[in-house]
C-alpha cells in the first residue's frame, strides 16, 4: 500500500512535488529494469543503448548481470558508474560532436556480429538527439540547424520524430538492422504519447513505414527551411528499415517503464492523502499555453461543481505539449503551460498546481518546471506574466518568483507530469 503525502491542505506545494517525485521513483531503471531482464545469455553480449534514462539503465543491466562489454550515449550529466558499459555524454536536444563520434563506436561495436551474439539495447526519451549518425551528404552542423528549427517550431514530436529518422543512419530501424543477424532485446522507457516503440527515441529498433517524402511534406507544414544538403537528401530517399524487413526478424522491443504507470502511482499516494482523483490521461499533446487555458476551465468548473463532495479534488495529466518560440526568452513547455495556467486562474483561491518533466530537463534549461499558486500573480503582477509568456520567459518569470521545480537529473523520463489540486 502506498503512504500517505502530506496533508495536502496543509501544504499544497509540498504535496504535489511529493506526487511528482513519486511519478519519477517509479519509473527509475534501478526499481523497473531487472524484472524484464532475462537471465544473461551465453556466449558474447553487447550491450548497446542512448537516451537520459540509458545509463542508469546500464547500470541496472550490471547490477543484474555483473560486469559487460557495451556503450551507452547519455545526456551531460546524466553519466552512471559502469564496470564494463562505456558511458559516453553528448548534448541534448541539439546533438553534438561527442554524440556523432560515439554512435559511430556504436556502430562498429555491431559490425561483424553473428547469429550466436546477443544484443542488449536500451533506449529512452533523448535518444533521437545523442544517437546522431547523419546521412550522406548531411553534415552535423546541417543536422543541428534542423533539429533546432523543429524544436522551435511547436511540431509534435512524431512528426518531428519522421524527419529525423530520414536524416540518419541509426533512427527507424537502422541500428537494429546494424546488429543483424544477432539477436537483440530492445527495453525501452517511454517518453511518447500512445508508447509506440517506434517513436520511443525516433525509434532505432524498430521499423518505420514513413518514407522521406512524408518528411518533406512535415517540414513544409512547420515551414521549416533547410539546407540545400539536406533537401537533396530528402530526395533521394533513405536507409530506414521498413517492418517487416528480414533484418528485424530478430529483434524484440520491450516498454519497461510508462507515463501510465507514473501517473497511477501519483493517483495512488494522493487518494491516501484523502484526495480525489481525475487523470485526464497520459499522451495530451497540444500547445502548452492553449491545453493550459483547457485545464484552468476545468478546475474552475471542478470547483464551482463542488467536485469531490469537500474532499481536496486532483486532476493528472501526461504527454508532451509544444511550444511554438515566438520571443526571445528561456522557458520550457512545462514551465509555460504553469504561466499560462496562472493567468488564466487568476489567482483563483484554493487552486494550486505543478508541471514538470519527468527528467528534470523542460525545454533546454535545467529545470524541471514549476509550481504555482493563488499567490503567483501577487509575486509578480498579471501584467508582467502576460509580458513573460508573451517572450517565451516562462523560466526567468518563475526564477523571480522563486517557483521553479529543480531536481538535478533524475536518471529517467516517462514525459511531463502535470498535476492541478483544487481544495
């Protein structure tokens, strides 16, 4: 049975990071991973993997299985100790030198292994970005260039996630095919609404039906402009690995820890708090500003419903929201959604709310998101809030407020955690 949080009328911001660091604990590699393990096999095992939950998963592999050979990409920071996994940092969102030149280790690490060779990989949110192997023609800086025009341009993440796969040599497939004919399990923690494997990283184990075609027609749509090397290698089609290719005939890909299961566990501590609980779901997507004004009718309507019957209401949600850059600020789109939320409350009593990522990175900055209150805009007025979301500043309004979310890396990342309590 889980414990109770604290009360949450005592101390409404300390019980809902009491809800977030739950939704994070459970999704840790170290409590998820070894249960999903099979015993190790005999004969060589590689173990292969990228993402910010792929070192600690590294090292739950070792604490499992003891020491073994392998190279796992990371984000700066997120580094575990390893007996025999390398660990190698890179840079995230926007990919870099190191994480090229170590997913071209990667690569040489599979060539030449044979159907009697084991491949462990592990894969989580942040791959797409440290697994970075740009296809002919397409230099890094290009590569960089368009990864952070997607990011600016408030696409999902699927359809941003097709683009990058058929500008790579490793996304949709193609690392798995790389490995081929050894067999290979693939555990996955998900970071993408709906868990499909092959967005989980844009997807290296697992085959793709897109074609380069559909990414053109994304970057048009997001009007996205790109280099001459790329266009030309939009059009001259691409390595991603289509299921039911011979290639992946060996491959198993297996979801080990979910934004579902973080939810459920949050869910879980908070009706032991006395709460009642409402979970809208685990994949919203939308802009982050416009699902926040959705969320702040809802609690506005919960209340005034008189919802939960004078017990304190709580409604969760998860997914990925977007922010379409259109200033000059720092802020992510959790910390957006929050300051956003804030004005459209305004100042609301009895409304207090959180939303954070679950790998303690929103947007570029380290921050995992904030918290707000009835008090916020009595902190800093309305107008300099409409001002502040106005510049995409989201981070530095709450960095004035002293409501920002920091929690150092977590290790993990089953996406954003979004909780509104109405008391």
């Amino acid at each position: 049975m889980t414990a109770p949080a604290a009360d949450p009328s005592a101390d409404p911001g300390a019980f809902l990071r009491a809800l977030f660091d739950r939704a994070v604990e459970v999704a840790d590699p170290m409590r998820s991973l070894a249960t999903h393990l099979p015993p190790r096999p005999d004969g060589r095992v590689v173990v292969i993997g990228a993402g910010k939950a792929s070192a600690r998963m590294a090292e739950a592999v070792e604490a499992a299985w003891g020491s073994c050979e392998g190279l796992v990409i990371t984000r700066y920071g997120y580094g575990r100790p390893c007996k025999g996994i390398e660990i190698v940092e890179a840079a995230h969102p926007v990919p870099d030198e190191a994480g090229a030149q170590a997913t071209l280790r990667m690569l040489d690490l599979l060539a030449g292994l044979d159907e009697g060779d084991f491949v462990l990989a592990l894969i989580s949110g942040g791959a797409s970005a440290l697994l970075c192997a740009p296809v002919q023609g397409v230099g890094l800086a290009e590569k960089q260039a368009v990864n952070a025009a997607l990011l600016a341009s408030g696409a999902p993440i699927g359809q941003m996630n097709v683009v990058r796969k058929h500008l790579s040599r490793v996304k949709g497939g193609q690392l798995a095919a790389a490995a081929w004919p050894a067999r290979m399990l693939a555990l996955m923690i998900s970071d993408v609404p709906g868990d499909d494997p092959a967005m989980i990283g844009s997807g290296p184990t697992v085959g793709d039906a897109s074609t380069s075609a559909d990414a053109r027609t994304i970057l048009d749509r997001w009007g996205i402009a790109v280099p001459d090397s790329v266009t030309r290698a939009l059009q001259g089609g691409s390595g991603v690995i289509p299921p039911g290719d011979p290639r992946l005939s060996r491959v198993k890909n297996h979801i080990i820890a979910a934004p579902a299961r973080s939810l459920e566990a949050a869910a879980e501590m908070a009706r032991a708090a006395g709460c009642t609980v409402e979970i809208l779901g685990d994949s919203l997507e939308g802009e982050a500003r416009e699902v926040a004004a959705q969320h702040a009718r809802l609690a506005l309507s919960r209340q005034a419903d008189g919802h939960g019957s004078g017990q304190p209401h709580l409604i969760l949600s998860g997914g990925e929201l977007t922010v379409t850059r259109r200033g000059t600020g720092i802020g992510g789109p959790n910390s957006e959604y929050c300051l956003a939320l804030a004005i459209a409350l305004a100042a609301a009593p009895g409304i207090h709310a959180l939303a954070c990522d679950t790998d303690g990175v929103d947007g570029a900055a380290e921050v995992a998101g904030a918290i707000i209150g009835p008090g916020t805009l009595s902190v800093m007025s309305p107008d300099l809030a409409r001002q502040a979301l106005s510049a995409n500043d989201a981070h530095g309004f709450f960095q004035a407020c002293d409501a920002q979310v920091i929690t150092g890396p977590t290790l993990t990342n089953v996406n954003d955690f979004r909780a509104i309590l109405t008391l």
